[in-house]
C-alpha cells in the first residue's frame, strides 16, 4: 500500500521550460530576466504594488522587519500558535518577541490578546494568516494605526487569501510569503517580501543584496544580507504562479469533499470565516476529544495516511519557555489539531481511503 502524504507539489506546466531556459542561457544565479517575470506577476496577481523575491520564507521576514529597523530594545507581538519561523526571525533581529493567544473559531491570533500584550516597547505586530485562514486585519490594523505601530503580515500559508475581497499582503505595512515545496506556489525554497509603499521596497532591495549602493559599483553602505532568489526558483516560481487559480480550486474543491465525508464524525474544520477567502493551504480538524488526536495519527499512519499536528505554540517550547505564560485557547488548539493531507492533485481514492480510515477509528472507539 502506497503511501499518501501530506503534501505534493504539483509541477506539470511550464516548470521544466522555464528552468532549462536558464540553464541554456547559463543564468542560474540570483541575475536573470525570471527574477524580474516572476516579481512582476507575482504583484500583478495579488495587488500589492512591490514584489522582492528571496531565497525562503524566514528571510523575508526577517527583511522585512529589518527595513522596519526593528532591533534591540523592541518588542514585536506575534501569535504563539505558529511556525516557529514567524518567531525566529523577530530574534534574528534582537527585538524581543512577545506571544498572543488565538481565537476558538478562526485559529488565528486574538485582537484582545494583541492589545493586552502593547507596552511602550512594542514596536510592530506580526500576524500570521495561519493555515490559509485569515486573520481580523482591519481591527488589527487599527489598534496598530491608534499606537503608532507597525503591521507586519506573515502571509507563508495564505497565498490566495483574502479579505474583505483583498489579497492579504495589502493590509499591512509589509508582507511575507513563502514558496517552500509544501505551499500553494512553491519555488523549492523561496520566498518573497511585499510592499506597497515604493521607500521601504526600495530599502528591502538594497538590504537584500549586502546593502550594495547605487551609485557605485561594489560599494556598500549599509550591512545588508545575502537574501537573494535564483534565476532557476524564480522560473519555477512564474510557472507555478500561471495555475494558481487552478491550485485554488482544486484545493477549495478538496476541503469540500473533506467535509461532506466526515460529517457527523466528533470533529470539526478550520473552515471560511465571513468576509474571507480561505485559500485552504493544509486542511485541518479539531477533534472533539484531544484524546484521540495522536491515537487517529498513529491508526492513518498504520493505513499509509501522512498527517501532520497542528503547530504547538511557540511558548512551550524550550528555546522560548524561560518565563510561564498560560494562553489557553491556542493551547487547546494544539492538543486537538491535526492537518490533513492537502495536496491539490489528490487522487479520489486515495481521498477515500483516508476518510474511510478516519470513519473507522471512530467506529472502533465509539
């Protein structure tokens, strides 16, 4: 028996073209004229006036909050429930990242929780559109208009979300994605930083490429990073970019299938709050009983079935549990969670081998 994982890029377009483009050309590095194709599209499809590619997620964030000129002394709110990316790169910067509990329905981070959290430290709020769900941006943006502070918008697992019928990425001072072979558009490893304000773009291009000037050829004035996309990720990047909506769909698709197969099971959906669009990047449950959580991962696991735990909150873990801090909900969240496989391709049967798995374990533990 086969196994079904998690998750499969899709790469049947123009993928193989593009790449050996580059390699005909011999542009393969971080020059080539698919960086500028794909940034291009890529501002084309979400609206957001300024598109920097880099070489993964992490970075961008970390870019982005370097042309914040977050540093020492700042503290950056950011919602416990999460990849621990999203709070790594505050500590690259030497800020302080301070943690926020989540909302029971949406998962994604509390707006109360935010602004219990606000000190005369706090500089910027981090958001994170958690699972292709989106969070409550506008009331978010206008507690951080009221302090003074800056909205960074973590959009890794959201591309393709929306809200209020806007591509998350706008809602914010400036955004981040993610192209890891895992999301909705992957480029292997990449990401891309995105702003709409044309200084801050521009200071992200130059910090980017190890702060080179523009007015001298290699003179740097300004400690900058190597953050910088291949030629060849960018290729993959544009190709993936023209069948997104194809992605879309099909992941939207799936999630509906998903549902109409596990009604009336002791579980429930991360599912589309009103006025959002959920890209539905990983599809995942709450089981009723977080008992059951790591005893049905192990029963699919024995059928062949990858699946994956919902994040655990970045309080608990060692690195960053030096003081106790109690957030509940995204605690619960947690002990509950699991991601389904959510691939776009995702065969019928492979669908129904997986949800008649999931029927069973429940009919042997009723």
């Amino acid at each position: 028996m086969q196994l079904i994982p998690v998750y499969r890029p899709s790469l049947l377009g123009n993928e193989k073209k593009y790449v050996n483009d580059c390699l005909d050309s011999s542009w393969i590095s971080s020059k080539g004229k698919y960086i500028e194709l794909f940034e291009s599209a890529f501002s084309h499809y979400t609206g957001i006036n300024h598109s920097i590619a880099v070489s993964n997620g992490t970075v961008a964030i970390h870019l982005a909050l370097a042309a914040l000129c977050i540093g020492p002394g700042d503290e950056v709110i950011v919602p416990t429930l999460t990849y621990i990316a999203s709070v790594n790169a505050i500590t690259y910067t030497g800020a302080t990242p301070v943690f926020a509990d989540s909302c029971q329905e949406t998962w994604q981070v509390s707006v109360d929780s935010i602004e219990l959290r606000l000190t005369p430290r706090t500089k910027a709020v981090l958001v994170v559109h958690l699972y292709g769900q989106v969070c409550d941006t506008k009331a978010i943006r206008l507690l951080c208009d009221k302090y003074n502070l800056f909205l960074v918008e973590d959009c890794a697992e959201a591309f393709g979300s929306k809200y209020e019928d806007v591509h998350v990425g706008n809602l914010g001072h400036i955004a981040t994605f993610s192209f890891f072979g895992n999301k909705t558009i992957t480029t292997g490893e990449g990401g891309m930083v995105c702003a709409n304000d044309q200084t801050l773009a521009e200071r992200c291009r130059k910090l980017k490429g190890q702060g080179l000037a523009l007015y001298r050829e290699y003179w740097h004035d300004v400690v900058g990073y190597n953050y910088r996309m291949t030629n060849i990720c960018a290729a993959i990047g544009l190709a993936q970019l023209e069948r997104a909506n194809q992605f879309l769909e099909k992941k939207r698709n799936l999630y509906e299938k998903y549902v109409n197969c596990l009604s009336g099971l002791p579980l429930k959906f991360l599912g589309e709050q009103p006025n959002t669009v959920n890209s539905f990047w990983m599809i995942n449950i709450a089981l009723d009983n977080a008992r059951d959580r790591d005893p049905l991962r192990d029963f699919l696991r024995l059928n062949r079935v990858e699946t994956r735990p919902v994040f655990y909150p970045v309080h608990t873990m060692p690195i960053y549990s030096n003081k106790f801090e109690s957030h509940p909900v995204a605690e619960d969240i947690a002990r509950r969670g699991i991601s389904l496989p959510s691939w776009p391709e995702l065969p019928d049967s492979d669908l129904a081998r997986i949800t008649e798995s999931i029927h069973a374990y429940f009919a042997n533990h009723s």
